[in-house]
C-alpha cells in the first residue's frame, strides 16, 4: 500500500489514500464513498458474467484502510450497497462483525436501497440527507443540499469524478481522482468496479489523480497532484 498523502482541509488535517478513501486525522474518522457493495452479484443476477473476486478486492482494501489508520469512526458518503440485498452482503456482515469497535455512519445514497432495519443490524448509523461534524457536512449528491440548509465544507461522492492529463501531442490519460474546490469536496468512488467521470477543475481547486505506479512486486496506485 502506498503512504498516504497529508492535505489539510478547513484547518484539519487529512491524510489521502490511493485507496481511494480520506482519513481525518483530528477526528480519526475514515471517509470513504461508493462502496457499491453487491454491485457484482447484482450483475450476475442479471446475466452479466463479472468475476466474484471484484468484490473481495474491494473489501480486502477497506480492511487494509482500517488496520493502516485504526479509525474510531468511519463514514460512508453514499451508495454503500448498490442494490437490494444479495449473497454478497453476507461478506459485508462478517466484515463489520471483525471492526464491531468502530461506529460507522452511513449518509444514504441513490443506490443505497436497503430497509433502514437491515442497516441497524449491520450497526450502521444511518442519516436520510446529510451527517454534519464540524466544520464538514457530508452528503452523497451535491445537488440535493442547498447551502443555506446547513453550514459546513461538503464532503461527498456520487459522481465518480475523473480527471484528464494531457501529453505531448494530442496523447491523454483519464484517472479517478480527489476533487477539493473551495466550498466542497468530491470522493473517489471506492470500488473499482465503477466508472468515472471527466471534471474541469477551476482555477485554485486541488485535484489529486490516482494513477497506477509500477513497482517491481505489481502495480500499485500512486496519487498525484495535478493542480
């Protein structure tokens, strides 16, 4: 796993993660969004042969995240679950039965489907539109918060955001990335069974690109900073 990369944001100080997920320092809170766990079973049910080992991965990195920063709490901006309940989900239990110590916070997303009980059973505290903890407010979708509804720096997910390097010539490369404007924040989407999409970054915003690294044991991801 590569180091994390510290970024402070409103006077706190965070860490960024290639793997795609933010750790709040002050607060020991790790943040993380579109998990979209269950996502491959979703897909197979409906005849699209996707490999079972997607999901494992993407879980075998969260547990990763949680040894490396030992958080008290973590939050998920959205779309934990991608659909209804699945086999899949089961990993999912016996993964928060083995970090039961940490409470986790979970801000609905459009994908996030479940009855609000199983949630419950998980030991998931669950927030219909937003979770608010000083000086950020977290959201899943951006546009469904107006900025009078709450005061706080957002932090949230749902757009998958990308970003595109330009070469020599007319060569590009598209990443997910870590999106910082002045008055908000957008998230990776977690898993790697997602796509993305292409942003613009306006003038003073910092973007952080998660690209691949080759490393003599395998391809790690490697942030960097592009503006």
């Amino acid at each position: 796993m590569s180091p994390a990369y510290p970024f402070l944001l409103q006077g706190q100080q965070c860490w960024l993660s290639s793997d795609r997920c933010l750790y709040w320092e002050n607060e020991k809170t790790l943040v993380i969004s579109d998990l979209h766990f269950g996502k491959t079973g979703h897909f197979r049910k409906s005849g699209i042969a996707v490999p079972q080992d997607v999901y494992k991965e993407d879980l075998h990195r969260l547990m990763q995240q949680v040894q490396y920063f030992q958080p008290d709490k973590i939050i998920f901006t959205g779309d934990l679950f991608h659909s209804y309940e699945n086999q899949e989900h089961q990993l999912f239990a016996k993964w928060r039965n083995a970090i039961s110590a940490q409470s986790i916070h979970l801000v609905k997303g459009n994908h996030d489907l479940l009855q609000n009980q199983v949630y419950y059973e998980l030991g998931l505290e669950v927030h219909e539109n937003m979770y608010a903890a000083d000086p950020f407010v977290f959201i899943h979708d951006l546009n469904t918060l107006e900025e009078n509804t709450q005061k706080g720096y957002r932090i949230s997910g749902h757009i998958h955001p990308g970003v595109r390097i330009s070469g020599q010539g007319k060569q590009s490369l598209s990443f997910p990335c870590f999106y910082f404007s002045e008055n908000f924040a957008i998230m990776p989407a977690f898993s790697k069974f997602t796509g993305f999409v292409v942003i613009k970054p306006l003038k003073g915003d910092a973007v952080f690109a998660i690209v691949k690294s080759n490393m003599a044991k395998g391809e790690k991801a490697a942030l960097v900073k592009i503006q």
